[in-house]
C-alpha cells in the first residue's frame, strides 16, 4: 500500500501552448507542451515516481518491482497497464482524427485501440470541438469529403465551457479546438489514425502524414450519441460527480470544500489528477502523506484502504 506523486512525461506537437507550464506548474523546457501524460507505462512517454524511496522509478518499473497486485484485481485481466491520463493544451486545433477499436488495433498497430473520455478543464470563450457527424454518411461520401477537403462541412462542431464531459468509443471522428484544456482519460494506446489537418506541416516542414485508408477503416459515419448527464452527489465535506464510466474507466470529478475521505480498496489503483488547489494525501494506515498543488498527479496503490484528501480543491479521481 502506497501513495505515491508521480512526474509526467510531456510531448510537444505543434499545436501546443505554454498553459501547462505557466498555469500548471509543470516543469519542461519545451518551447510548447502540447500534453503532459500523468499517468502512464506507454512505451511513447512513462510517468515517474515523483516522491519516496521510489524515487525516480518508472511508473512501468515500479509495478514491475511491488508486482501487478497493487493494480487491483480488476486490473488482472488486461495484459498490460490499462490507462493512460493526459491533460491536454491545444493552443491551435488538433487534427480530426479517429482511434480503431482494440480488435483492428491489435490485428494491425498491435496494441489496444482506444476509447476516451474529455474532461474540459478551460477554455477560451466560443471555443469548440469537433464529435462525431451531422447527419449519417456514407463510405463513398467520406472518401470524397477527404479527398476534395470538405470533410468539415459534414462534421459536428460543438460549443464548449468549463466542465463539459465527452465520451469518445473508438471509431468516433473527433478534434480538440483551438482555446480548450482539456484531461484525457483513455485507454493504454498511442494509435491515432489523422484525417484532416488544415495543410499544416510538421516541425520538419513536410505534410504530417495522413491516414486516410485506416480511418476509412474504422470511422463510424453516424452522428455521436452524447453521454448521459449525471448528479452531484453530496458526500458530506465534498462532492463528487460521475464523468464516464466503461469497461476500461470510471472517473469522477471530485470537489472538497475541506476534506474528503476515501477509499482504495482491493479491486483497483486510485488516480489524483488536481485541477485546483492545494492541500494533501493521508493514509494513516501506511504512514504516507502527500503534498500537492494543482497540476499534481497522485497515485494511490490497491488495497491501500482509507486515505484522506485534505484542503480546497478540484480534482479527477479514476479507477479501473
């Protein structure tokens, strides 16, 4: 039992900001931090174990060393590190693009495909995003729209603010907007099929590289069904809501006023992501306690039991 910070990795794709690091205090030199992962064992960019003896460990190499017991037992039937949590800066727009299901994915990337939930931490005023169609097309339909660069005629543009929640199966055509913050919650997979990218070129100067053929592949060419609303729940001391929950994720957006006090049972890990705030993580039970502040990522191990968030804060909570 544990509670650990951990360090993310970053990357910086050329539609980043500088919001990460100014706003959120991340360290990175990057000119742009387009995302930084807070949680992950992707081979692409690993999280880091920020505090403890630990200290310094991969976050792939630290289960590796305690063993896939502090995962959870809903963990064991994933063969490899289930989720990977993103916050995201987009700066400018990100391409529209699609993500396969896990049977293409692993027939043809080998690795899972990716289903993901958005969470809109910030975002400018009329900012929007992309989600799915208008109206239902056709394969013919959507090979012609890409091909003569009107694809975005038929796609569904939709207005955001602080708080908005989309659920996005893979298979679903999406783009961040330009302006948003947004956490990402998905699934362990960096396969990303790019349809559209407004004739940008990569920081080499050539076209980045389209993947027309596999997104006609996968694309479900219906409009996107918008994920059911849910209520705060009072929790005495804090409130907390359901954002999405799947086969892969549940995640909550968590308000405490003072101090809430949870639970890390046997079935699966706890993950922190604050989005505002500060204050700590306490386990009596373990003798751990954590600082953080926003933009701080928290790791709580299975079967650690009770633990307490302590101080005014914003954060998502996710389990498997």
């Amino acid at each position: 039992m544990a509670i650990l910070k951990l360090e993310p990795a970053f990357k910086d794709y050329i539609w980043g900001g500088t919001k990460l690091r100014d706003v959120y205090n991340k360290n990175c030199d990057y000119e742009k931090v387009a995302e930084s992962w807070e949680l992950s064992c992707h081979k692409d960019g690993n999280s880091t174990v920020a505090t403890g003896e630990d200290k310094g460990l991969t976050l792939a190499q630290y289960i590796e060393k305690y063993g896939k017991g502090i995962l959870g037992t809903d963990c064991e039937k994933f063969e490899s590190f289930p989720i990977l949590i993103k916050l995201i800066d987009a700066k400018d727009n990100l391409s529209v693009q699609v993500h396969p299901n896990n049977e293409y994915a692993m027939r043809v990337e080998g690795e899972y495909g990716k289903t993901e939930m958005w969470y809109v931490v910030d975002c400018d005023p009329g900012a929007t995003l992309l989600y799915g169609f208008k109206h239902e097309i056709s394969k013919d339909e959507f090979a012609r729209r890409i091909a003569d660069n009107t694809l975005l005629e038929v796609t569904n543009a939709v207005p955001v603010k602080k708080g908005d929640v989309f659920f996005i199966e893979a298979g679903t055509l999406h783009a961040i907007g330009k302006g948003i913050l947004i956490a990402e919650i998905q699934q362990n997979s960096n396969t990303t099929y790019r349809i559209y990218d407004y004739g940008r070129v990569g920081n080499d100067g050539k076209p980045r590289e389209l993947h027309v053929e596999k997104a006609k592949d996968v694309t479900d060419l219906r409009p996107a069904k918008a994920y059911p609303e849910t209520p705060v729940e009072d929790c005495g001391g804090y409130k907390k809501k359901l954002l999405a929950s799947c086969e892969y994720f549940t995640t909550y957006a968590v308000d405490v006023n003072d101090k809430a006090e949870l639970v890390c049972d046997e079935k699966s890990f706890n993950s922190l992501l604050f989005l505002e705030g500060n204050g700590e993580v306490k386990c009596e039970k373990c003798g751990m306690t954590v600082d953080f502040k926003m933009g701080d990522s928290v790791f709580v191990t299975a079967e650690t039991g009770k633990y307490t968030v302590s101080g005014k804060c914003r954060f998502v909570l996710t389990k498997v």
